[in-house]
C-alpha cells in the first residue's frame, strides 16, 4: 500500500483489507449525519478512491442508495397457510379451478384542468398539477391462475355485500358445481356473516386466507401493480363512467394474451461473494450476541 497525494493506492497484499473496512463502513454507515452513503463520500472517509468503493459494492450487490420496505408477519400459522396457498398455485386441485381475488379501492377520477403536454424529442410528457376529482371507484378482481384471465367488476363502494355480489359472480362464470377455491387476504369484509352465509349456500366456494400482513402471496396483487402502471397512474378521467370503461376495456385487451404467473425459487450459489458477505454479517453478529451475553 502507497500513498498518492491523500489518496490510498492498493496493491495486491492490501486489497483484501480495504474490501475489509469497505464493508464495514458500508455495513456501519455514515458518522456525518446523513442516513447512507455514496461511493464519493466514503471514499474521501476510507482515503480511496470511488471507483473502489464501487466496484466492491457491486461485486457484493450493494446498493446503499436505494431503500426498500417491508412488513413482517406476527401470523403464528404462517407456515401453514402459505403453504397451502403455494400449493394451489402449484399442484391446483383437479377437476377445480383457483382464483386470487381482491379489491382495489379508492381509485380516483382525477381530470386534469390544464391541457396534457403530449411526448415529444427531448421532452417527456407533462401533466399539469391542477386536477379536478370526479369521486373514486373500488375495482374488485379475480385472476384465474391457470389461465392468467382476470374477471373484474367495479361498485361505488367496499363492504362485505358488494365483495359477496362479486364472489356470486364467480360462481356464475363457472359451470354449475365446479368445485372453486379462492384467495383473500385479512380484510374484514372478507370474514363478515353476509361471507359466512354464502359458503353455506355455496358449497361448492372455499375462501383461502393468506397469512396477516402476507398479501403479497396473492397473484392479484401483481396484477394491480399492473394496472396501476399502465392505467391509472396517468390516466385522465373526465367522469367515474369513464373511469369505469377505461378499467374494464384493459381488461378485455388484457385477458386477449394473459398468461399464467410463473413461481420459481432461486437460491443464491454457495459460495458467491453475496454469499461469502451475508455469511460475514451472520457470523459477526453471532459472535456480538455471544460477548453480550458472556458480560451479563
């Protein structure tokens, strides 16, 4: 290791060391005041350059830059019902089809008040920020997760009889008897005695429950994403009928090329750098765990 001015060159023997304290100060994170670091600053604190910095991070998968969020299910029989969930995905019951239905509500007619500037070279397209809002509609959805097909229907609101009224339009989409099975998540006016009542007189209709704050193991909740995306979130509605038939026509053109979600695992490769790195954390904090405990 040599010095060039205040920055430190590395050679061979010395490189190990600085991708040492490169992850550590990554790991620990700024003593400035700010919430993370970029490559620049911590190579100014380490007295490298940033091209070192970065290069460590990406041979680890580090982004210290972005910040992602989570919610963490307190479901003592998690295990259980995401299990049963995956498996209707995976191996569905013969001779019965599975649906994954939910509702996407508030969904607002918002009508801009200043004209759109359309894409152009050099410019990206331009709402204006003053908008009028012509009231909100609720989208209920159900993908068939065999063929990928969403059946959708819209109501002005979101309680338990208009989720029911949607379940019967379920049932009226499938031949009589077939036997269907359907995946919600926690939302009260899904477990309401309106529900209880139509599984009575509905035989044939089994509700699945994903795991509390597990929505994501819905399939429909990917589907919404896309909706999102592609309709609403630059939508234009000049009313909550137009609103309703620019919904409802994405579906149809939707369901013209749908395809099934495909689950798959994949498991980072033994002995990968990403690997080697979150072994590194497991272990030092196995081992911070273990001196706290021996001073106590």
């Amino acid at each position: 290791m040599s010095l060039k001015g205040e920055i430190v060159v590395v050679d061979g023997k010395g490189a190990a060391k600085l991708e040492a304290r490169i992850l550590e100060w990554t790991r620990r994170g700024p003593d400035d005041g700010s919430t993370q670091w970029s490559s620049r600053r911590l190579a100014k604190r380490l007295g490298t350059t940033h091209m070192a910095v970065a290069r460590v991070w990406s041979r680890y998968g580090l982004q210290p830059h972005r910040l992602r969020h989570h919610m963490v299910s307190d479901d003592p029989d998690f295990e259980t019902k995401a299990a049963d969930i995956i498996g209707l995905y995976l191996h569905p019951p013969a001779h019965a089809v599975v649906f994954c239905v939910d509702e996407k509500t508030a969904i607002q007619a918002l009508d801009r008040l200043d004209p759109v500037l359309p894409l152009s070279p050099g410019r990206a397209e331009s709402h204006g920020f003053e908008y009028f809002r012509h009231g909100t509609l609720s989208l209920y959805a159900a993908l068939e997760t065999q063929s990928g097909e969403v059946l959708g229907k819209t109501a002005r609101r979101h309680t338990s009889a208009e989720f029911v009224g949607f379940l019967a339009d379920i049932v009226t989409s499938q031949p009589a008897g077939k036997k269907i099975h359907v995946i919600a998540d926690n939302l009260s006016a899904h477990k309401t005695k309106l529900v209880e009542a139509f599984l009575v007189a509905h035989a044939n209709v089994r509700l699945h429950f994903t795991p509390t704050y597990a929505s994501w193991l819905n399939q429909i909740e990917n589907w919404f994403a896309k909706i999102q995306r592609h309709v609403i979130t630059r939508g234009v509605f000049n009313s909550l009928p137009d609103l309703r038939s620019k919904l409802l026509r994405y579906i149809r053109h939707y369901n013209k090329t749908a395809t099934p979600v495909s689950w798959t695992y994949s498991n980072t490769k033994k002995g990968s750098d990403r690997s080697r790195f979150n072994g590194y954390i497991a272990l030092e904090s196995s081992v911070r765990i273990i001196r706290e405990r021996t001073r106590r």
